[in-house]
C-alpha cells in the first residue's frame, strides 16, 4: 500500500510533527507500507527534521518560500501569497502524480483544503491535531479590525467547508472533537499514542512540579503563572518547571519577574524529557484548546499525576478526575490553584493516583491504535476498488 502524508513542515518541536514522524516509521517498519511525506515550507539544509526518520520513509521537500510574501506591504502582499499558493499547487499534484498513491494524508489546520482539492484516485484523510472550533479561527489572531475578523470567520467557513465535502475520512483524537464534524462523511476517532522510552517513573516526593509545551497563547502559560502566584506563598520551596520554546518567551518571563516568582524557570525543550518527568511529582496542563495533548499521555506514562484544564479536547479522555489526577473547570484559576496545592500537601494522594495513571496509559498502546489506522486504510482503499 502506498500513503503519502502531506504537512507544512517537520522542523517544528511539536506533537503533531512527533506523533507523525512515529506513525510514518511504524508503517514502514512494521507494515512494510510505501510511505512518503511531502513538506511544503521546509528547507531541509537550514531546517532539519527534529524528529528522525526511518529510512524506508522517503521525504520529498517542495520548499515554497511563502515567508517571502511578509515583506510586502498590501495589496501586493496578496499577489505574492496567490503566486506561492497557486506554485504550490502544481507542484504537490506534481509530487502526488509520480507517486500514485493508495492513501493522501493530510493534516487539519494546514492547507487541508489543497490536500483535499489534489486530483487522483487515492482515498483523502485529514487528521484533527486541534479542536476543530480553533481550526483557522479568529480567536488565534489579534485583530481589532472589524473587517478582518468577518473576512477570517468567512475564509474559515469556506475552509471547513472544502474539507467536510471532499474528504473521505476525518480522523480525530477525541470523541467531543469528531462531534464538531457532523457534516463529514465519515469520522474515525483514533488518539495519539506514546513510544518514549521509560527508563524511570517518578516516586512523586520531590517537591517539583513540570509544564510542558510550546511558549505560545494556545498553551496558557499566562493562566499558570497566575496560579503559581495563589500557590507560591503557602509552598514557597516548591518549583515549577516549564519546558518549551516560543514566541511568549520574553513577555513570560517578564510575568514572572514583576510577579516576584523565583521558584519559576523556563528552559528550552530538552531531548531527555523522560528524566524530567521521572523527577517531577506533578503535571500541570493550562491550555486553552489542544487536540489531543501528547504531553498528558506522556507524563501519565512516567507516573505523574496530573491536573488540567477542561479544554477542548484532550485532558477529559485522559484523566479520570479525582482518580488520577483533577479536571478543572476552563479558566477557574482559583479551582486550579486549589486542586494543585491540595496535591502538594497530601503525598499519599500523589501516589495513589501516579497508580492509576499508569494503568490508563496502557490503554495507547502503539500496536492496538496503529491496527486502529490499518483497518481505516483498507475499509477506504476497498470502497475506493
């Protein structure tokens, strides 16, 4: 069987880019399957993959500058986007054509709508690496401009659109997720599993809590700031741990100096998270939206027992409230605070649910959602012959 996957880039340190760098190596490995993935903004001598490849994959870089639009001003800013975009175009059904596949695989929150407007015979998936009420919404963008906003939720509009018509499958990471997509033909929920190795779990007695993920709006650092300001007065010689790259970097940071905060640190990803986790007693998650959130798996795995959000979508299928960890109310700071400083003065409950997280982790075994993703591929190739 041939699959090909199409995505902006495999440069980037998130979990989108992981989960399907590990899904397309599985296939190939496991599976034996043709696999090949198909970036469009990436410039492999200047952006390497940050997740490794296998070598059965193969990897084809169309490398459209788009970037280069942003140094013009409007209206030909505009012109300039509609030449990349129209490039693009030709060359991915270029790229497509002389590879013929069986599955076209392409990804929700990126040019969806040209993967799904590509000419062949393969059977068309999208995958939802986000909460489709986020996908190409306004609420990402800081714009005051009326004007902007309407013309934003239009293209949105006209965007899923395209992407629930032409589709053959959309695939989501959470049950609440693929009931946003009533007009699709068909929805698959298939979650994210996790392969890091474990070399240690944590015993849950070091006074440390982790936070993981890009420095970004999505993931609400802000909100745990705030939070770490209820709690660090009662427990000044606990630490919290942020792990992530981004954007906010600098305005973070500010945050946590006028807060007084010197029980905070940001560091950048580190390739050994694992160790991380294992030496941390808490997980804290304080998105706004995510799609699935690889990171609360991943800490589930090493023991960690979590508190997050109630988000769309993600840490309601993963953790069991009051059993392995506490949902929280969406943007109920003081709730949040409470919970996590319940958590840091009570052990015996940090152990009981690092228990019962690792029990729910195995639930994502590797082999039992990749099976999960054989059985779509040939239910789709079948109607498709």
């Amino acid at each position: 069987m041939r699959i090909v996957y199409i995505i902006d880039s495999l440069a980037s340190k998130g979990g989108a880019e992981r989960i399907i760098s590990e899904k397309m190596n599985y296939l190939a490995t496991i599976y034996n399957y043709d696999v090949s993935v198909i970036t469009y903004y990436q410039f492999l001598e200047t952006m390497p993959n940050t997740y490794p490849l296998s070598c059965k994959v193969k990897q084809i870089n169309l490398s459209i500058p788009s970037f280069q639009q942003y140094r013009y001003s409007y209206p030909k800013r505009l012109w300039i986007k509609w030449g990349f975009h129209h490039r693009l175009r030709v060359e991915l059904q270029q790229a497509v054509n002389s590879i013929n596949p069986d599955i076209l695989i392409g990804v929700g929150y990126t040019l969806a709508d040209i993967v799904c407007s590509i000419r062949c015979q393969a059977a068309k998936i999208i995958e939802s690496h986000e909460a489709r009420i986020y996908t190409k919404s306004p609420l990402l963008h800081k714009r005051t401009n009326l004007i902007s906003t309407i013309y934003t939720k239009l293209c949105r509009k006209i965007y899923l659109n395209m992407v629930e018509k032409k589709a053959d499958a959309i695939v989501t990471l959470t049950k609440e997720d693929a009931q946003e997509w009533k007009n699709a033909k068909r929805v698959k929920i298939i979650p994210n599993f996790s392969i890091m190795p474990i070399m240690n779990r944590t015993n849950c007695e070091s006074k440390k809590v982790i936070a993981v993920g890009r420095l970004e709006w999505q993931k609400g650092y802000d909100r745990l700031i705030h939070i770490w300001e209820i709690v660090t007065p009662k427990h000044p010689n606990w630490q919290l741990d942020i792990f992530g790259e981004g954007s906010l970097e600098a305005e973070l940071k500010s945050c946590i100096q006028k807060a007084g905060l010197s029980n905070v640190t940001i560091h950048p990803f580190t390739n050994n998270i694992s160790q991380e986790y294992a030496s941390s007693s808490i997980c804290v998650l304080t998105s706004r939206f995510e799609g699935f959130s690889l990171v609360l798996l991943e800490a589930m795995r090493h023991g960690l027992p979590c508190i997050a959000f109630n988000c769309p979508y993600g840490p309601k299928d993963l953790i069991d409230d009051k059993k392995s960890g506490y949902i929280i109310e969406n943007d109920n700071i003081d709730q949040f605070a409470e919970r996590l400083n319940y958590l840091i003065e009570n052990i015996d409950v940090r152990k009981k649910f690092s228990e019962e997280v690792v029990l729910k982790s195995n639930n994502y075994n590797v082999d039992n959602i990749m099976y999960l993703w054989r059985e779509l591929f040939c239910t789709l190739t079948s109607q498709k012959h």
